[in-house]
C-alpha cells in the first residue's frame, strides 16, 4: 500500500485524471496527495479530492506563482484548506533558480502561508530551490507548529539534520534513484525510519528506468521500494512504515 505525498495532478500530461487513478490503483497505490501551485490548482485539488476516496490536497501558493498572490486569492486558499481532505498547506517556500528577482514578496508570501497553516493546524510543504540558507532562516524565525515536509529533498546531510531537529520529514522524488544523485542515497540511508516520505512531484522527474518520460502517482512504488533496498529494509515493511509517517504528519489522512 504506497502513498504519493506529492503531486500535480492538474497537469494536462496527466488527463485524464480517471486513467491515471485507475493506474496508480492497479499498482498498490492507495493514497495520493494533489499538492496546489496557486488558487486554481488548490481549488482543483479540492475538487478531485471530493471524487475520488483515494485523493487528498494541499492548498497553498508556489513560490514561482507569487505574483498572483493577493488577498482574493489569500482567502480562496484558505477556503479551500478548511476542507475535510486538505492535509496541508502547500507548496510553499522559495526558488531563486528561475527567477531571482522576487526574494521579497516570496519571503513574505512564504511566511504568510506559515502563518495560515499554523492558524488552521495544518502542516507545511516545502519547496526550496537555490534558496537553502533563506529557506532555513524563516523556517527557524517561523516555526511550523504543526511540522512539515520538505518535498522533492536534493540538499546535504548537514541540512536534512536541521530540518530533522525542526520537526520535518524528508520526501524524496525520483531524483534519488538517478545515478548522477550524488549524495542522495547516502542521505535515504542516514535518515531515521520514522522521517522519511515517498512522492513522485509527477508529471515531473520521473524514477529510473522511466527518466524522461511524464511521471504519475504510479511509479512512486519504484520510488519506495528504491528506498527499501538502499536502506536493506524489507520492501513492504517500508512502504508501511512510509504510509504511517505521512499519517503521522498529515493528521487529516485516512
């Protein structure tokens, strides 16, 4: 029983959506979470929720979105986080590799949705790209009472143990399965049982030996049990052991 903690099912690679739950279906996948760019896809998001059992959400802004980010579109967030299968507020954070030239709205917008899922007691998705040290600084002047997850994770051992210490999981993506990884599959093993998450971020980097092609929910057991053997664990024992964690975390899944 696999759980994606992370996705984009609102991409128009993964239309229809029926196909892509009858396949994650048919290869164990039980629980998945549609994580939000901005009002539409949060909004999206609540909606396939709301159709299909297996189906969360989180709501929030993407930091590369935050020129959309108003009060309207504030209040559309927490509107859609108020649902039953909204487990987080997300994906939010910082990216100064596409465009470094908003750190400060994504700073404020950053700490804004911090805010809202500790007004709402939800936990908080993390996106952190060529923004470590900014990234760690608001996580510490701005604690996430509830927790988090930093998703897709692709930075140090010295980094993965302070999110440890801030109450954080560690979701790894299809990048770890990648030869050219580096230090990812030193960090997979280093991390306690009881810290890591499974995810996909489909469409996007899709697991070996499908690199390359559009992801879906459904590689995420290649993913996980990737992670089983690295670590030398028995594979179904780790995918419970991951769907336990994310229940830990997202206290709204089921």
């Amino acid at each position: 029983m696999y759980i994606d903690t992370h996705c984009h099912l609102d991409d128009e690679k993964l239309s229809p959506i029926g196909r892509v739950v009858e396949e994650f279906r048919r290869d164990g996948v039980s629980r998945v979470i549609n994580v939000a760019c901005n009002e539409k896809s949060s909004q999206f998001g609540k909606a396939i929720s709301e159709k299909f059992a297996e189906i969360y959400f989180a709501s929030g802004f993407h930091p590369s979105d935050v020129a959309g980010y108003n009060a309207t579109t504030r209040e559309k967030i927490i509107e859609c986080a108020k649902s039953e299968k909204c487990v987080a507020i997300g994906e939010i954070g910082l990216d100064y590799y596409w465009d470094d030239s908003q750190k400060e709205l994504q700073k404020q917008v950053f700490v804004e949705q911090i805010e809202i899922a500790n007004f709402l007691s939800l936990p908080i998705s993390v996106h952190s790209r060529n923004a470590t040290e900014d990234t760690l600084k608001i996580l510490r002047e701005n604690k996430a009472i509830y927790g988090g997850v930093m998703h897709c994770f692709s930075g140090s051992i010295e980094t993965a143990k302070i999110l440890l210490n801030s109450n954080f999981y560690i979701s790894f993506a299809g990048p770890v399965t990648f030869k050219n990884s580096k230090n990812l599959p030193e960090i997979a093993s280093f991390l306690p049982s009881d810290r890591i998450l499974t995810e996909t971020d489909s469409p996007y980097l899709a697991p070996t030996p499908f690199r390359g092609t559009v992801n879906s929910p459904k590689n995420v057991s290649l993913i996980t049990n990737f992670l089983a053997n690295l670590r030398n664990e028995d594979e179904q024992s780790f995918a419970s052991s991951v769907m336990q964690n994310a229940k830990n975390l997202f206290k709204k899944l089921k």
